[in-house]
C-alpha cells in the first residue's frame, strides 16, 4: 500500500469510527424521532399517513438542496420521496420503508395505550414501534448524515416512504416505482423488521386463492338424498395440500445462501426455517359453511395462502392449482393475489456493502439469507433493482404490546449508514 493510500485508509477509518460515535451519541434522537412517529395512528386501514408525512417533511426541512415531496395515489394513503446529490453524478441509492402499520386490534389487551410510545427496560412500546417506525426513524436519520457530508460521496442518494405496505404496497412502492423516477435506484436498502444479524436478500412468491364448493341441501338425517358441500371442499382443500409435496429445484446460490445461514437464522427465525425457505407452503386461512348441524350444507368456502420457494414460478403452481381443481365437481376458484419469488445475488455491491456493515457494527460473520414473510423488497428486486432488507427484531409482531429494543435502534442506524456511504463512495 503507497503512503497516499494508507493516508486515505486512516482518514476512512477515522471517518467510520467519528459516524458509529455521533450514532450513539444520537440515540436519545433517535429515540425521541421513533417515538413521535408511534403516536401518530397510521393503521391499514385505512392508511392516513398525511400526519407521518407532515413529520418526515419537517424534520427534512432544514436540510440544503434537498428535495421533498408528497406523492398521493388516492387520499388519505400519501407517500414522501426526498432526494440529494452528491459531489458529483454517480450511483442511485434508494432508502425505502413504509409508514403504514397493522391494526392495533383489542386495545384493552395492550398494557398501555397503543400509541403511547412509552419506554420500560429498554424498550420502546406501540403499534408500528418494531414495523416499522423505528426503522423509518434509522432512515431518516441516515438521510439527514449523508445530506450534511455530501462532499465525501458522489451519485444521488433517495429516501422514499410508502404509505401503503400491509396491503401488498400498490399505493405506495409499486406506485412510485412506476411514476418516480428517484425510486428506481440502482439498488435500494430497506430497514424492514427482521434481525440486523441476517440480513434478507430474497423473498418466497405468493398466491391467494379462494375455492369455493356448491352442494345439495337436505336433513342432516336425509344423508343420501343430498350432497355435502363441506365434504366436496374438504377434498379440494387435500388436493391444494399435496402442491407441499411438489419437487423444488432452487438455484443453487440460493440453496448454498439458506444452508449457510441457517445456525444464525433459524435461532432468530425459528427451528424450521430453513426447510421452509425452500419448500412450498400452504396455509388455510379461513373455512366457511353452512347453515345448521341437523342440515346437509349446499355451501362451503375456504381460502389459502400458498408460498412459492426460489425455483418454482407463479405460472407452475396456477397450471398445478387448474388440474387439482378444474374439472373437480362442485368446485369453483379464484386466485385473488399473486407475485413471484424474488431474489438479489449475494455477490450484488449492495449485499457486500450491507454485510460489511453488520460484521463492523455487531462483529463476527453475519449471514444472508432469505426471508418467509414479504417486504416492498419483492416490488423493487421484481423491477431488477438489487434489494437488501434489514432492520429491527420485532416482538410481539401484530399482536398487543408491540415493543422494539432501544440499543437495536442504534445498531440498525449504524449498520444502514456504514453501508449506504460505503456503496456511495466504493461501490
């Protein structure tokens, strides 16, 4: 290594150790910032997102030559875009999140008001707190760093913020990603919930379906002169179970990815994990039918959530789902959402980049890995753009007394920063 080059590698150390140092000293901010986001109800539905917005807005507003605005859809689901310029052309880098949150359901279940935001051992507690207004708070403030020291990188750095993300983001990723030019980046990190030591490069398909099943009514005592529509949608419902046992042929990549992982992951993840990422799954989420006991019923409904590992397409299934189903007697089905696997090759710069970051901040080898649930990732790897997730371990997910660990907040910030100004200077 020249002198000139161990000069710059001093000073890039120096600069890497001041950023971690001003992260810590920033908790308090950054706690605050999470905290006033929790307290604003933006709950799907119906996704109201114009208070959260105004916020983002305000706390963007001091910052030099940077634009800030408001996307809208359909009202009152509202989107904010931001962006700055390095110093000089280069590289696009999209910080994405949502606003949006789950409902918060019983309210008289949570030990506190939902969006108290109140703070007990550590932790800080509300709907969203976890997904993910913690991670928007890690976002914004990675925004605002690079904002003030743009002379030390070049290309275009974008903060995009979707209202719409529990309701499968078509009003709000998928609607940028198709009228914002900043929000098709040349890769984009996403502070989505999951576990800042397994970062997620990829996600499983999806497809929704409904079946329904028509019979012929009579006495429950007159057995034989009807036809048991429950019975007719049972038999459906066995048919759609057996796509769990269709062979998968994943790449080999991704395979090696969720091998490699798996004694990090499945501890955060859970026992199984690993067999799941790379297996089809199918979930009856609700059954229906019926009128009375004593009565054989003419009408059942059932509806599934069906996941669809890396190397297997939407198209498979549906053409699997139509010889389970369609000639299948008293039976009747809708596919009512679909979307396909979705993955970002773990030699991209953008999982370097993030890799590099973890290992800095929390030490040791972090993993990539692949992730069960869905992200807005799927919207923006579908569209080519490389896409890493990685954010908070949530507790309590959806359910009462939500909570996120305050030191994570600035584990999260930390490891987003290192790696943003690390593929905006050396990628």
């Amino acid at each position: 290594m020249s002198m000139d080059e161990e000069t710059t590698a001093a000073h890039g150390s120096a600069t890497i150790a001041q950023l971690l140092q001003d992260v810590k000293c920033a908790k308090d901010n950054l706690v605050e910032l999470t905290r006033a986001l929790v307290r604003i109800p933006t709950e799907t539905p119906t996704s109201d997102t114009t208070e959260a917005v105004r916020l983002v807005a305000n706390e963007l507003a001091d910052l030099r030559d940077v634009e800030v605005r408001t996307i809208t859809a359909k009202e009152p689901i509202r989107n904010l875009v931001a962006k700055v310029h390095g110093s000089k052309p280069g590289k696009r880098l999209v910080l994405n999140g949502h606003l949006d949150t789950y409902p918060v359901g019983d309210a008289d279940s949570w030990s506190d008001d939902p969006f108290s935001a109140n703070i007990r051992e550590g932790r800080l507690y509300g709907r969203g707190s976890s997904d993910m207004k913690g991670g928007l708070a890690c976002l914004i403030y990675v925004f605002r760093t690079l904002a003030g020291m743009r002379d030390l990188w070049t290309g275009e750095l974008c903060l995009t913020l979707a209202g719409d993300e529990e309701t499968m983001g078509v009003l709000g990723s998928r609607y940028l990603l198709e009228t914002c030019v900043e929000a098709r980046g040349d890769a984009m990190l996403n502070a989505d919930v999951g576990s800042p030591k397994v970062p997620r490069i990829g996600e499983k398909g999806m497809i929704w379906i409904d079946v329904r099943a028509s019979g012929r009514p009579a006495h429950g005592a007159h057995v034989h002169m009807g036809e048991n529509a429950i019975d007719i949608l049972r038999t459906a419902m066995d048919a759609l179970s057996g796509l769990t046992s269709l062979h998968v042929n994943p790449p080999q990549e991704v395979a090696q990815t969720i091998n490699s992982a798996k004694p990090v992951s499945e501890p955060l993840g859970g026992a199984g994990e690993a067999e799941v990422l790379g297996s089809i799954t199918v979930n009856f989420g609700t059954i229906a039918g019926g009128h009375s006991a004593n009565l054989v019923p003419d009408w059942a409904k059932a509806s599934a959530d069906i996941r669809l590992p890396m190397g297997v397409s939407v198209a498979e299934i549906e053409k699997e789902i139509c010889r389970c189903l369609a000639l299948r007697p008293g039976i009747q089905f809708d596919i009512v959402r679909r979307y396909e696997p979705t993955w970002t090759s773990p030699s991209e710069p953008i999982v370097d980049a993030i890799l590099d970051a973890c290992g800095t901040v929390l030490g040791g080898a972090p993993r990539a890995n692949m992730r069960v649930g869905a992200s807005d990732a799927r919207l923006f790897r579908a569209e080519g753009i490389p896409s890493v997730v990685c954010g908070l371990t949530p507790h309590n997910l959806g359910g009462p007394d939500e909570y996120v660990d305050i030191s994570e907040l600035v584990d999260v910030t930390q490891i987003h920063l290192l790696a943003a100004l690390d593929y905006l200077t050396n990628r």
